[in-house]
C-alpha cells in the first residue's frame, strides 16, 4: 500500500483537511460536499495515518479542496478590498 511520506514543512494529510476545515468555516459534512466528496470517504481521509481505516486522499479530491481554498481566498481578499 502506497504511503505519502512527509517532511516538516509538509503538514500531513489530517493536519491539511483540518486546517483547510478551519479556514472554510465549515462542518465536516458541509466541506464533504462542498468538495464533492462521499461523506464516509471523506472520513477516511482525515483520519490519522496510522488508522487502519486511513486512506490516502486521491489527487482529484485534493484539487477539489485547493480549489475552494482558493475560492476561499479571492472571496476574503474582494472582501478586504471594499469590492
């Protein structure tokens, strides 16, 4: 089975989904969604890796949510702006 390894200045993925949640304001059911992703993977996802039910999270689900990181982003910078 395939593992992430990461470095210090990585996050793992639990750290990322967490923070991610943080920023968006959201419940995890909402950012499930939001995402596009099933709510019980999406579980899977943010557990710890060394959880027997861990599973990486695919490469299209992270681009999902950087995508609404970004969206994010714009939407509080406008807001900043007076936009």
């Amino acid at each position: 089975m395939y593992h992430a390894t990461t470095t210090m200045s990585e996050p793992t993925q639990q750290a990322y989904l967490k923070a991610a949640k943080r920023t968006l304001g959201l419940t995890w059911d909402e950012f499930a969604a939001q995402a596009g992703i099933h709510p019980r993977a999406f579980k899977t996802y943010r557990m710890p890796e060394d959880s027997q039910d861990h599973r990486p999270l695919p490469a299209l689900a992270r681009r999902s949510i950087d995508q609404l990181l970004a969206q994010h982003q714009q939407l509080m910078s406008k807001a900043s702006n007076g936009a």
